[in-house]
C-alpha cells in the first residue's frame, strides 16, 4: 500500500474540491447577507482547524483563541496603515505573530494540565483583551482603527464577493495543509501527547517541542483568520477578540468533532449559522451555546462528526 | 556491559523503592528483574528510561552517562520499553501507533509534512513499510487499520511490544509483557522475545512475575526485594537461591505490614 501524492489526497482532496468549486460557482448569485454569512463560516472554519490542531489533536485546552485572533487582525491593520505593507505580506506577518503568541502561551502548558492550563490560557486571552483596548497608541482603543482595504495586485477586496472568494480560498488551502500536518509524522507525535505523555516520551516525542509547536501552529491559523476577518469588519474594535468568542470556537471543535478536520468544518459551518437562525433569540445566544458545549461533552464527547463515523463505521 | 547501574537509590518520601541497586546488563543477553509486588522493579524502568530522576547512583549505557539525557532522548539511543499498565495510543490504528513509535528516525519536519515535498512520499513510505515489517513480526500485520484501542489484552500488548520495536532498540525494556496474557499468547511472546535476542541481536531487560518466562528464556535473573537486590545469577542457581524462596513466601504477610504506593498509581 504505498502511499503517492494522488493516493493520498483523493478521499478529502475530491470532496473538498467540488464543496469549494460548487461555492464558488453559487457566490454570484447569492445576495449579500447570505454571502456575508457563508465568509463567516469560511474565517471560522480556518479558527476552528487551527484550534483542533491543539485541543482536539495534541489535547491542550486554550480558551484565548480569540485573543490570537485580535492579535492576527490588529496586527495584520497596523503593518498595513503603519508599514504601508502589501496585503499578503501584512497578513502572513499577523500569522507569524499570533504563532509566536501561541509559542509563549505554549510554554506554561508544559507544566500544566487541564483546568490549570485552561486557567492560563483564559488570562492571556483577557490579557489581550485588556491591551487591545488600554494602548491607545497602538490600537486606538476602544475608538478602533480603520482598515485599510486590502489589494491584491490589481485586484482591490471591497466587495462582499471579492472578500468570499478570498476567505474561501484562504479557508480551503489552511483545511488542507493542516490535513497534510496530522497525517505526518508531526501529527502523530501531537496525537500521541494527546493520549499518553509518558509513552509519547518512550518513543522519542520531544513534549516541550511539540507541545510548543502545537500551539504556535494553532495560533498561527488564528492570527491568518485574523488578518482576514480585519477585512471583513473594515473597523476594528476590541468587542469580538473576548472570552465568550473563545469559547464559542471551543463549541465549535466540541460539536464538530474533537480531533477531526471535518469535524472542524462541520462544527465551524453550524455554529456560524446557528446565531443567524436564531437571530430572534440574541439575548439567549450565549445561554444556547453554553448549554450546547455541556450537552455535547456529556453525550456526544466525539462530536458530530465522530458519531457520524460510529454509526457509519469508516 | 552494555548497560550499568550503579548504587542508585530512589525515594518517596519516607520510602526507598530502590535502595542502593547495582546492576550490569551484558550485552545480547535476557536479564530478568524478579521480585515480589513493591519491589522496586517498575521504578528501576523508570529511572533508566528518565521518567523519574535518582536520588543517588550512577546509570551507564553504552559507556554514556544516561542520567545526563532527557527522557525524549532515551530512544534515539536506542533504548525503548513497554509499560506494566499499556500505554496505547488508543484511538489511533493500530499502524498509527507503530509509526509514533518509529518517530524518530523519520526526518521530515513540519513545513515539508504540510507542503508535501522534500521527500516526504519516500520517508512515510520507509516508515510504512518498516512499521509493516514489524507487525509481521508480532503476528498483528492483518490488525493494521484496527483502533488500538478496541483491541483484546493480548494484542494490546503484542501492539506496544511492535511499537517499542520498530526502531530496532539495542535495549529493550519489557515492564510484565506476559501479564494477562493467556498460555497461547504467553508462548508466542517467549517465542518473539527469544527471536528478538537471536535474530536480532537485542538485549531485553524482563520484569515479570510469570516465573514460566522467566526461568524459560532468561540467562541472567536479578532478585529485587523492597527496593534491595537479594540475589543474582542465571536461572537455575536462583530457582534454588534460599534468600529468594524467603523472599517470595514470606512476602504476603511482609507486603500487607508495608504495602509499597507507587505515586503515579502503577
């Protein structure tokens, strides 16, 4: 059973494909509210993998994901009004500089487990949050900053389509590069945390290392959603980088399914819907997720789409 | 000698599990540790293997220091063991776990894993085939997409035996392999150990409480009994050792005065 670059990809590679091409093909002829709604679910499909990479994969907890986030859209807005950065460059940079975040959060976790990590994780988000909107210099505050649209060559993302294709595209290469991680050699060490440090150790899975790895990787694809989702809001303000956001990506992984790129898709693409569904319901959003995330960890703990996979046996 | 010990002691508290131990593992060789419950063996595991640091003592492999290698260095070289307890990686296959086990001897790193180039086909393929390879020589190479963890006692045992294998360790360290295992499958694993040393020339460190496979297949037994070696040499001089007889009858009402807590629960 050799193992070849076709051979490998065919079983997410073809329904990924014709998800995206078929999306992108429909785009023009939704309206604008539907789109906007669908480049929602594309920036959290993005969030929600990166997240998986560490919680459901290597089983480290982080409840500041949306701290990485703010760090990535902040970031990402100010190399492009300070810098004068092109738009790829500013947006790989905001990834590189949530990765170092998620690198230093990373450290503490070698020592810590569980309630205590996520203890950790939870101040570092607020802390975040906190700087986002006290260094005024820097980030405007609670005044916010403009963002500058971004510009591709000749191509200027103003409009909600443009923006779609662009987070949809973005989406779909971060989906299949973290694919590709997890049937590596660096996804099985992260997976082999997960289960058992200690044998993990036995087999020369370097902790401190991959541990580390997991989380700067994670923080990465936060801070790539954020440089993406700055576009989207065009006026950045501290309000969506807090700890409900956290936990709702949480949600996300738990509902998809923990330790599943689907999973992350699927969590992502609902609970990125769900809130519009129940547009009429705002006041009780966080009631409905909160309520969601004990239900699921209580009964359905491989998410959806691990219980698809039970059922179906594949 | 490949492996040396030397006066190590190592405490909890109040108590010694290993109490100034020495102990020489010549190379090619299948040394059992034998003693009752408590008596230090697991915990000598864990010292060679850097899980736990000594409190005094000496640890020589190779004619390297090991006291001075971290834990994830152990492997690379070539030291690898099973647990007393299995520690699976249980909802991966049963392939998957071979492979974590062959981690360190593949060297893709992780923008080439994402990217897909930089030879990445070729080492997971090598990795692949190797891992194949040893599951043949455990009998599991039909299990390879089953869940480790939904396999039977005896192949879960068998499954980290192939895991600690895959790389071809020159010291193996087998924490109670046969424990639980039923008289079919605790002769195919004395058959696969003693493969194990005569074809592939490794040396086995053995704890083991079935004193069938020990006396069967070891060339060297130490006697461990509250943390202090009583007695070594080969089988059948142990087998008649007094100081061992004493050791393993007197041991109920001796282990029920002192019952020995292992901090991590083993």
């Amino acid at each position: 059973m050799k193992w070849t670059i076709l051979g490998s990809y065919h079983k997410t590679w073809v329904p990924l494909l014709l998800v995206l091409i078929g999306l992108a093909a429909i785009a023009p002829f939704l309206d604008v509210y539907f789109l906007y709604i669908l480049t929602i679910v594309c920036l959290n499909v993005i969030l929600a993998t990166g997240l998986n990479l560490l919680s459901g994969y290597t089983g480290q907890i982080s409840l500041c994901h949306s701290g990485f986030l703010g760090i990535g859209a902040y970031s990402c807005t100010i190399l492009m009004i300070r810098l004068h950065l092109p738009y790829p460059l500013a947006l790989l940079s905001a990834g590189l500089i949530a990765g170092c975040a998620g690198f230093l959060v990373g450290i503490p976790a070698l020592r810590l487990r569980g309630l205590y990590l996520a203890m950790v994780t939870l101040g570092f988000g607020e802390i975040v949050h906190l700087v986002l909107h006290h260094w005024q210099g820097l980030t405007g505050g609670p005044l916010g900053l403009k963002v500058p649209t971004a510009r591709i060559g000749p191509v200027v993302f103003k409009s909600e389509l443009s923006l779609f294709y662009l987070f949809l595209f973005v989406a779909f290469i971060f989906v299949i590069l973290a694919r590709n991680l997890i049937h590596s050699k660096i996804g099985r060490a992260f997976r082999s945390i997960a289960y058992s440090e200690i044998a993990a150790q036995a087999c020369g899975v370097d902790l401190a290392k991959y541990k580390t790895l997991s989380f700067a990787l994670s923080a990465f694809y936060a801070g790539i959603a954020g440089g993406l989702y700055c576009q989207l809001l065009k006026y950045l303000s501290p309000d969506p980088f807090g700890l409900f956001e956290s936990i709702q990506y949480l949600t996300m992984i738990v509902l998809g399914g923990m330790g599943s790129i689907i999973g992350s898709v699927v969590g992502a693409s609902l609970l990125s819907i769900l809130p519009e569904i129940l547009r009429d319901f705002k006041d009780y959003q966080e009631l409905i997720f909160s309520l969601l995330l004990m239900l699921f960890i209580l009964f359905m703990p491989r998410g959806i789409y691990g219980m698809i996979r039970s059922v179906f046996r594949f | 000698m490949l492996l040396q010990i030397e006066n190590l002691v190592k405490k909890f508290g109040g108590l010694t599990a290993v109490n100034d131990v020495s102990l020489s593992v010549a190379q090619g060789q299948i040394h059992s540790l034998i003693g009752p419950n408590g008596a230090g063996k697991t915990t000598l595991f864990h010292l060679v293997t850097r899980i736990l640091k000594p409190d005094f003592g000496k640890i020589t492999y190779q004619g390297i220091n090991l006291l001075q290698a971290s834990p994830a260095k152990i492997a690379s070289l070539g030291i690898t063991r099973t647990f007393q307890t299995i520690e699976l990686f249980s909802d991966m296959t049963v392939l998957e776990n071979v492979l974590v086990g062959y981690h360190i001897l593949i060297h893709t790193g992780p923008i080439s894993s994402a990217l897909r180039f930089g030879g990445f086909f070729a080492e997971e393929n090598r990795a692949r085939e190797k891992s194949l390879e040893i599951l043949r020589v455990v009998g599991m190479e039909d299990y390879q997409k089953e869940i480790a963890g939904s396999l039977p006692l005896g192949q879960r045992r068998l499954l980290e035996l192939a895991r600690a294998l895959v790389i071809e360790p020159t010291l193996l360290l087998l924490d109670e392999p046969a424990s639980g295992l039923n008289i079919t499958e605790t002769n195919e694993l004395m058959r696969i150990i003693l493969h194990l040393k005569d074809q592939r020339g490794m040396t086995i460190l053995l704890v083991e409480h079935n004193m069938r496979v020990v006396m069967e297949i070891s060339d060297q037994i130490s006697v461990l009994n509250h943390g202090v070696k009583i007695a070594e040499g080969p089988p059948h001089s142990i087998k008649n050792d007094p100081r061992v007889i004493e050791a393993y009858l007197g041991s109920e009402k001796k282990s029920m005065e002192n019952e020995y807590v292992d901090p991590e629960g083993r």
